[in-house]
C-alpha cells in the first residue's frame, strides 16, 4: 500500500510541477507579446514625431529659415519627442531580451538536476 500511495504522492508532484512550469510559460509568452505590441505602437509614434520634425525642417526650408533650425522651438520640441520615444523603444527591447532569457525558476534547476543523465542510467 506504501508503494502505491508513494506512486500516487510521486504523480501528483509530476503533474503539479509540470503544470506550475507551463503557467510560467503562458505568462512569459503574454507579457512577450505585450512587449512586442508596445514596441510596435512605440516605433509608429517615433515615425510620425520624424514625420512631423522633417515636415518642420521642410516649412523653413520654404521660407529660407533653414538655418533657424537648431533654434526653432517646434523642431527643439519634436527632437526632444523623438528621442524620448528612442530611449523608451530601447528600455523596452532591453526588456524583452530578459523575459525572452529569464530562466525557467527555481524549480527548472531542480528538475535538470533530478533528471538523470544517460550515464547515470546505466
């Protein structure tokens, strides 16, 4: 009876394992995602700020105001805006590169060692 309650014991903490193991991949895969969707609307928002900085530098250019660019306070307010949302972009790259890499747990470390290895089995 001890065996096969042990089994049983033995089964149970298979399955809780392997299931704490795939709820910790759904959250990573979900929140990968939502990093990859905030890059997205990150990249469209520096677009249109470029978009609208090269608009500005092209109305002063028509005006032979080229020059009066570096003082311009709209092109000064669009530059700014621009490389906000660059340091944003690489703050969320960085990021994404760590929950891509972040290791399994403390239970994935415990698991590889418990498995045995093909030598072992011998």
């Amino acid at each position: 009876m001890t065996t096969a309650s042990s089994f049983w014991d033995r089964v149970q903490d298979e399955l809780r394992t392997a299931s704490e193991r795939a709820r910790r991949e759904a959250e990573r895969a979900v929140r990968s995602g939502v990093i990859q969707m905030d890059l997205v609307s990150l990249r469209r928002d520096r677009r249109r700020a470029q978009a609208d900085l090269g608009e500005r530098a092209h109305e002063l250019w028509k005006t032979e105001k080229l020059e009066s660019l570096r003082e311009d306070p709209e092109a000064l307010r669009l530059r700014t805006i621009v490389q906000s949302i660059e340091g944003l972009i690489a703050a969320k790259e960085e990021e994404l590169k760590s929950v891509r890499s972040r290791v399994q747990g403390p239970d994935a470390a415990e698991a590889h060692e418990s498995t045995p290895r093909p030598q072992d089995a011998r």
